[in-house]
C-alpha cells in the first residue's frame, strides 16, 4: 500500500480480517494459496508476498524501479535479503506485541534483527537510498518491515542513518504509515 501511495497511483482495497481468520478461507486460500496477505491483482494477474508485487509493480508502473538496469536488479537483491533478514525485526515485533514466546526464542531474534538494522544503517552511510540517488522497491520493502521497530522495542535513535533515512521516506508525497494507510474496510484510493 506504501508503493501505490507513494506512486499516487489509485486503487481500491478489501480488507481480510486475520483476527477471525478469514485468510484461512477457501475463497482467500482460491487467491493465496499461502493464507497470507497482501494479494495483487493488476492486469489479469494475482500475485502474492509483499517483495513479488513490488517487483511486479516497479516493472508495469515504472515507479521505484532504479535508473539503470544494474539499479533495478540490485534494489530486487535488496528485497531478496530483506526477506530473509529484516523480517526478524517482524518477528520480534509480533513476539512483543502479540504472542508470548519462550525468551529463549526472543534471544535468537532480537540479535539477528539489531544486525539486519544495523547493516542496512551501514548501507545509507553517505548516501540519502539504499540504491542509487532516488528512492526504489528496496527502500519501500525494507522500511515495509522496518517501520514497527518501535512495536519490538527497537529504539531506532540507536541508527541514526536509518533514523535519517525514515524522515527522507516520510517526507516524500504519498507517505503514510501503515495503520494509517490501510483502511478498516473495504473502499477505492484515489490519492490526492
């Protein structure tokens, strides 16, 4: 939703209500056959996972996409590695604010979430993106995970390079943070 926002390209939304399931329902698992949100459809296609869909996004809107095509894979290897290592900053997230874990458990994440931070805080060392001199799919996928740091406890004064990087995203037009970008019910976003 960032994506759409921040392109100002409009779209409508439905919401799936995972507080009572809804993802694990035969006509969601039709869409996804993951039970996982979000899901895309745009041009005749359903496409699923969050990186996909930027990706699919970047190369039909040409929004995001990087300048040159050595930008446009390497910001798609950004996304490649979010996956794999900032989605320990969701999982300590959802372990603080939504189930209870063995600390055992929050001791492995919380490390490996401090060095996914703390590398991409050494990648915007110098540099205003993590990808060439305008913003793309990595820093959209990567601040996608990123912008609950607070929720797990993460105080994110501790990288000031990434701190300076959320206020570069948050001051371009379109932005919004999550809980204010998705709707409680279904509608059409027309950006303003």
């Amino acid at each position: 939703m960032l994506y759409l926002s921040l392109a100002r390209l409009p779209f409508s939304f439905r919401t799936v209500n995972l507080k009572h399931g809804v993802q694990k329902a035969p006509e969601h698992l039709a869409r996804n056959r993951y039970g996982q949100v979000p899901v895309l459809r745009h041009r005749g296609l359903t496409i699923v996972q969050s990186n996909v869909i930027l990706d699919h996004l970047a190369r039909s809107t040409g929004h995001f996409e990087g300048r040159t095509e050595q930008e446009c894979w390497t910001a798609r290897e950004w996304l490649s590695w979010e996956a794999d290592a900032i989605t320990n900053v969701a999982k300590v997230r959802h372990y603080s604010r939504f189930r209870s874990v063995d600390p055992a458990v929050m001791a492995y994440f919380r490390p490996l979430a401090e060095a996914a931070i703390g590398f991409v805080d050494q990648a915007l060392a110098g540099r205003d993106w993590l990808v060439g001199e305008a913003p793309t799919i990595a820093d959209i996928g990567c601040w996608g995970r990123m912008v609950f740091m607070a929720e797990g406890g993460f105080d994110i004064a501790r990288w000031p390079n990434v701190e300076a990087w959320s206020r570069r995203l948050a001051a371009m037009p379109g932005f919004a943070l999550p809980y204010d970008l998705i709707p409680k019910r279904d509608q059409e976003i027309v950006p303003a």
